[in-house]
C-alpha cells in the first residue's frame, strides 16, 4: 500500500513548526511509542501557547 507523503504546511511559528515535525516519524514507530509522542507534541504546543499568554 502506498503511503500519502503529504507534508505538513508551515505555520509561521518555528516552535509549533518544530513540534509539528515530531509527528512526520510517527508511522514509522511502534503504535507503543505513538502515546508518549503525543503527549510531548502536546507538551511543546501548550509550552509555545503559554509563552504567547506572557
């Protein structure tokens, strides 16, 4: 089966852009790992949105 190599569009933000990345790897990993990388993309977009709040 072919897979969609679809990149993900820049948001204007390198930090969100950055975190957004992170994503791009996760087929290529065991479904295992797919929660603790959520939770750091999660981590990292709730970091930068704090950061805009200041």
């Amino acid at each position: 089966m072919e897979q969609d190599q679809t990149q993900i569009p820049s948001t204007g933000d390198q930090a969100v852009d950055a975190a957004l990345t992170v994503l791009d790897g996760l087929d290529g990993r065991p479904v295992r790992e797919h929660v603790a990388v959520f939770d750091a993309v999660h981590g990292a977009l709730a970091d930068r949105l704090a950061e805009t709040r200041d």
